[in-house]
C-alpha cells in the first residue's frame, strides 16, 4: 500500500493478509482472518513492489487521471517475484489495521496532504521499524456464507495491554442492544491487534484476548502469523541463510544501478581516462595535457539541506549540478582546470530512479565543464539513513601550471577593479535558513512563489548553482584573484583572495539584488545576516 497525491507517493511496510476462512489457507475466501505487519520480504523484492507502485501512480499521471489518496495493491510473492493480483483505493480491513499502529507520522495531516497534492511536505511518512503487529479477527460461526447477529458478546473489558505490548480492539460489527449490551452484527465482528517489538509476542498476546472474546459460534484462525515468524525464524537460525539483503543492503540492486549510469558516466570522459568505472581506482594521464610545472587542486563540498527541498518535491534533476558546481567553482579560484570529478551517495534504501536521476546531472554537469566523470562510491546504509534519505558529496581535481596560480596577492593593488558575476539564484546555500521561513509561513514548496508567480517555490529554490569555469575560463589570464561566494557569503568569502593590506569596497546600489534575496530579507532578515549568508 502506499499514500499518493498525484504526483509523489509515500510507501507503507508490507502486511500480509490472511484471506482464507480456516487454517492452512483452506476453505473460502474472507474479507480477512487475520494481519501481520511488517511482512517479511527480501530487499529486491521490495524494490520490485515499490517500482510497481511507482509505475502504476505514474501511468495514471501520463493518462491525465492522477490519484490520490490510498493505492492497495494485491501482491502474490512467487519465488520472490511479485505478481499484481488486484489493486484497491481503500484503506481498510485487518492489514490497514496493523499498519495503523505501526504509523508514527500524523494520519490526518498525511491524509490531508494527499488530497491537496501537498505530501512532499510529509515526506518521509514515518513508521516504527522495531515493531511487530499482530491482529486477529474474531468471526461469527457461518461467516462469510451468512452473518449471525444480536450474539451477546462478553469478554471485551478484559483485552487490555501490558509493559512492553500495546493492545487495540477494532468494532467491524457490532450494536447496542436495547438493553446497552454490545451484540453482533455482521460476519467480522472485531480484531484485535497486538503490538510488540517480538513477532513471536505479538501473535500469542493477539490470539489469547481474541480468545477471550466470547458470543455463540465465536471463532478465529489460530495460524494467524505463523508463515512470517517462520521466514524471520528461519533468517535468525540457520546461518547459511543470512544475507546482505537480508540486512537491507541489496549488492545485485546496486549493481543494476551501476549498469544505468554507465552510459552517463562514460559520455564525460576522453582519452585522458585510461580506465572507465569498475576498477579499484580511476586512472588519469595527466602528463599527456603537456604542463610544465602542473600543481594539483583539489575540492570537495556538498550542498547541504537543499536536498530536503528537493526530496519535498521529488525532483532531483538539478542536485547533480549543484554538486559539482559547488566543487568545480571552489577550485577555479586557484585558476585551476577541473580535470575529473568523483561522487559519493548515502541512503537508507536505494532508489534507482533518484539516484540515477542525481547521476544524470552530475554528468550533464562535468560534460559542460570538460571534466571526467571517473567514479564514485553509492552506500546503502539502513537504519543510519532513512528510506527515501539521501545525501551526496563531490570531489574535484583540477590543475594549473604553477605560474598561473591563483590569487596572486602580490600583484594586487589598491585601485584594482572587482568583477562580480551574478548566480542564477541561491545556489547551495542558505537554505536552513529559507526552510524555516517556509515553514513559519506555514507555505508549501508546491505553492506559487511569492515572488515569481510563474513557478512553485520549490521549483525556484531548486534552481541549479551556475557553473563559472566556462566564463572564467576565457578571462583567466587577467584576473588576479576569485572568490567563490559559498557559506558566509559575500564578506566571508571575498576577502578570503586578498593580502593582509587591502580591503574590498563595495556598493550594493551599483547593480540589481534579485528578488529571491528581497523576499527572503523582507521576511526580518538583516542585511548583515543576508550578507553573511549569501
């Protein structure tokens, strides 16, 4: 199951139903006996019933009928294949009530985020990943061929919880009699849900307080749970089945996204790169560039909480810009040539479709600035990341003959020109600061910006930083010193290039402050903290 507003969707963990009337799987087919949750699956198995979620949210979208609210997919597992049998839009029966008290994010504001496309701004939706839920459902005794009603039912006052298990009773179908009693009246009667951090626990709390539950022809599945306790039984107890994936790092799914970025990475690399990606190390002949005295140069950055807006939104496109920008830019203050570029991307759970969308831009990047993409390293570490988390960094090398290093302090003067060079926005910086104005604001990142009605405010925060080398490639000869204007902006940055002896003069009304800085300090920041910051 997952929650969807259109446009993003949100993923539940996997509960399995137990849709048979009698134990062993036999007999006819019911609204539901029984609920586990999580179900325990293989991480490429998961991978594949996320991507068919994923596909399915998609395809309504390409059909013009996008969905929100909760897309059920019946899945049948086959040799660890999913196979689709069915799909629902309800949020119902045993398996949503096990899902329910594994929840930890707030229902009604995920719920309300759906309907008004807005559940970036939930994202992640949060689960408990140390629980285990248990529900069983106490039916009448022909059901489902028929429903015996106005059964007195007895035995509810003693389902209560303990230390360490938390209990829940669900009313499917019961009334009030005339007299107050509570009776049946309808074939699923009530569940109750057994919430623990042992699967084991929780299934034997969940069967004795269904057992409890008393009315004529009372009856439950006692196998309610027993197929996921074995799999995780036959995981903790047999050695030789224990596995990465097991663990929730999927080799053979990291592989298959190493195989996607292929053609990428190798479209930024000349002949310069003597070995592609798949070697130990990236090889680069640097004696075939013909420098006297090279000097090496290197830079690594990240672009910090910008990836939370890009998560908000799903759109990730421009991260991989961001990244060797704020690298590639930080080096050309040297005067240097980027000359290869290596990535380095952490998530709880790999997402191709993210990852490789990350990929893309930083390729697209490092082509425009001559730069080889050599390799990189993708770490899939649940449990320190969140699934749908990620982070990145970059590192650049670049090189300039020893001559031509920058700044050259010594020949600066007092009476030299400044030359500054406008972003194409934010860039990677500032953006705890723009988050929490957002959301004092109380606006959405799908919202229409306040300054620039033709785009969203997430679509304007996601603008990608500029990439300078080109510009400054053809004036490099001239200049004498460069300043990359990064974290502690403009006054932290500028005088970074200069000797001890000169100072940087400047006059804020000589050129046109974009709109995006407008807002963000009409909004009570000081043009102290603007200047620091950006």
């Amino acid at each position: 199951m997952c929650f969807s507003d259109g446009t993003h969707f949100a993923i539940m963990p996997p509960a399995q139903d137990h849709k048979t009337r009698f134990e062993g799987n036999t007999g006819p087919n019911t609204g539901g006996m029984g609920a586990v949750c999580p179900y325990p699956v293989a991480a490429s198995t998961a991978a594949e019933c996320e991507k068919i979620l994923r596909d399915s949210i998609e395809g309504m979208v390409e059909d013009g009928t996008p969905f929100r609210g909760v897309l059920y997919a019946g899945l049948m597992v086959c040799d660890g294949i999913p196979y689709v049998l069915e799909y629902n839009c309800r949020f119902g029966d045993p398996e949503t009530q096990v899902i329910l008290q594994l929840l930890r994010s707030d229902l009604y504001c995920v719920m309300e985020a759906c309907a008004s496309g807005s559940l970036a701004q939930q994202m992640p939706v949060k689960f408990s990943e140390e629980e285990f839920a248990c529900a069983v459902v106490v039916v009448t005794k022909n059901y489902p061929t028929s429903a015996d009603k106005g059964l007195t039912i007895t035995g509810l006052d003693s389902v209560s919880g303990s230390e360490g298990c938390r209990v829940k009773v669900y009313h499917s179908g019961t009334a009030r009699a005339q007299d107050g009693s509570l009776v049946t009246n309808g074939g699923r009667v009530v569940s109750v849900v057994a919430v623990t951090d042992s699967a084991q626990t929780a299934r034997q709390v969940a069967l004795q307080h269904a057992k409890n539950i008393s009315f004529t022809g009372a009856s439950i599945r006692e196998d309610i749970g027993l197929e996921a306790i074995n799999i995780l039984q036959s995981k903790s107890s047999t050695a030789g089945s224990l596995t990465y994936s097991n663990a929730g790092v999927d080799v053979t799914l990291g592989d298959r996204f190493v195989e996607g970025i292929r053609a990428s990475v190798a479209s930024t690399q000349g002949p310069q790169v003597l070995e592609g990606i798949g070697g130990f190390g990236a090889l680069y002949d640097l004696h075939s560039l013909g420098l006297k005295e090279p000097v090496l140069v290197s830079g690594t950055d990240g672009v910090g909480t910008k990836l939370m807006v890009a998560n908000a939104v799903g759109c990730h496109g421009s991260i991989g810009q961001d990244l060797v920008a704020m690298c590639v830019n930080d080096v050309l203050c040297h005067g240097a040539k980027p000359l290869f570029f290596l990535d380095y991307l952490a998530t709880g759970k790999l997402d191709i479709t993210t990852m490789e969308a990350v990929v893309r831009g930083i390729a697209t990047a490092c082509r425009e600035t001559g730069t080889a993409l050599v390799g990189g390293e993708t770490a899939e570490m649940p449990g320190l990341y969140r699934a749908g988390e990620y982070d990145v960094a970059g590192f650049v090398v670049g090189v300039v003959e020893k001559a031509d290093l920058l700044p050259k302090r010594s020949d600066m003067a007092e009476g030299d020109v400044l030359i500054g060079i406008p972003s194409s926005g934010l860039h990677s910086n500032g953006y705890s600061l723009v988050r929490m104005i957002v959301e004092s604001l109380k606006l959405k990142y799908t919202d229409q910006c306040p300054f620039n009605a033709s785009k969203t405010i997430g679509e304007v925060l996601l603008t990608p930083t500029c990439l300078y080398w080109n510009a400054f490639s053809k004036v490099k000869s001239k200049v004498l010193g460069a300043s990359h204007i990064t974290g502690g902006g403009i006054i932290g940055n500028a005088a970074r290039m200069l000797p001890g002896d000169l100072a940087i003069h400047l006059d804020i009304t000589k050129w046109s402050i974009p709109k995006e800085f407008i807002w963000i300090a009409s909004q009570g920041v000081s043009s102290e903290e603007m200047s620091k910051t950006f």
